[in-house]
C-alpha cells in the first residue's frame, strides 16, 4: 500500500511538472521575420460568402489547413494582378510541404465581380486559386474583422468605370480558422513561402 502510495506521488508530480514545462514553453520569436504574427490569432464572428464554384464559403472554409488571403478586385489595374502573380509562385513553392495551403481571392467590388468572373479571373492565375465573393455588407463586415480598407474611387469616363482603393496585405489564416497575421508589400515570394514555413513550423 505504501508502494502504491508512493507511485502515485511520483506520477503526479511528473505529470504537474510536464503541465508546467509545457505552459512556460516560451511563445515562438517570429521578431526577425518580415511578417507581422499575432500571438494570439484572431477568430472571426461568423460570416457568408460564396466562392466561384457556387458554394458557400463561411469560417468553416478555412479551417482544417493554412489560408493565404488576398482581398481586390478584378478591374484591379495594377496591384492584384500582381500579387496573384507572386501567390502563384508562393504556391509554387509550398508544393508538397507538410502543412496544406489554400489561397483565396475575396473581392471588395462585388457589384461586377459575380462568381462567373471571378472563376475566369482567379484560375488564369492559378487553377487551385478561389475567389471569393457576396453580398456587400457581408464582404464589408469581413474586411471591417480583418481591418482591411477599400473605398470606390470615381472613373474618369463613365459612373461604371469607377476603381477601388484597398488594403494590398496578404493576410494569413492558421488551420483553426484564426487569422494568425499578414504580409505587407513589398512582396516577394521566396521570403513569404520561406517565412510561412518558419510560421507554420513553429505553430504546428
């Protein structure tokens, strides 16, 4: 009984001590990266999208494996286009590595950006590339989440012309579906694909 006893003290105080070695292990030093990562991701309030297949795209969407989201529009004269170009090669570089990566495209011009266009414009791109669109006050409560700006900036020509002012981050999402942090521009592919495997790696 005493033996017993004994084993049991023995065995708490080895399990008390692995609980506490495993709450002070230090929190990953993401200082020396270009990215910014939060400490604590943040989770999103609930939301309704829809991708270019047709189906919906909610929270659950992102969960289950690592996001890399890019907020634009197709009529994008310059910067999304450009940014999907360097996805693509993030993409490129991820092939095989042991986390999984989506990488999606969410419009802030839902008005000319139905999931039609969207699908033309995202698979030029990549063909494993979602675009993401919705109703305006959905799309406006999501980036308003992920502090994303975008405002309409009138044509020269017509009311239909207009461009869209918008945030040009990329924006990180882990395998819970939390947002975990961003890339800012400028942006270039083998930092980011190199420090998402520093993120990934350290956050597994």
């Amino acid at each position: 009984m005493i033996l017993a006893t004994v084993l049991i003290v023995v065995l708490a105080l080895g399990g008390g001590m692995m609980a506490a070695r495993l709450l002070l292990k230090p929190a990953p030093d993401f200082s020396e990266l270009s990215a910014t990562v939060f400490q604590q991701p943040r989770a999103l309030q609930s939301f309704e999208l829809l991708d270019h297949h047709g189906a919906a795209f909610t929270n659950a969407s992102l969960a289950g494996h690592w996001s890399f989201l890019f907020f634009g529009y197709t009529h994008c004269p310059d910067v999304c286009p450009t940014t999907l170009s360097v996805l693509n090669s993030v993409a490129a570089r991820l092939t095989g590595t042991d986390d999984p990566v989506r990488f999606v495209f969410v419009t802030v011009d839902p008005e000319r950006d139905t999931p039609e266009v969207l699908a033309r414009y995202v698979t030029y791109f990549n063909g494993e590339f979602i675009g993401v669109t919705g109703e305006r006050a959905a799309i406006d409560e999501l980036t308003r989440q992920v502090g994303v700006m975008h405002m309409r900036v009138a044509g020269e020509s017509d009311a239909a012309s207009y461009l869209v002012d918008h945030t040009a981050s990329v924006l990180l999402f882990n395998p819970d579906g939390r947002f975990q942090g961003l890339f800012s521009p400028p942006l270039d592919a083998d930092t980011m694909a190199a420090e998402f495997l520093t993120i990934a790696g350290a956050l597994r």
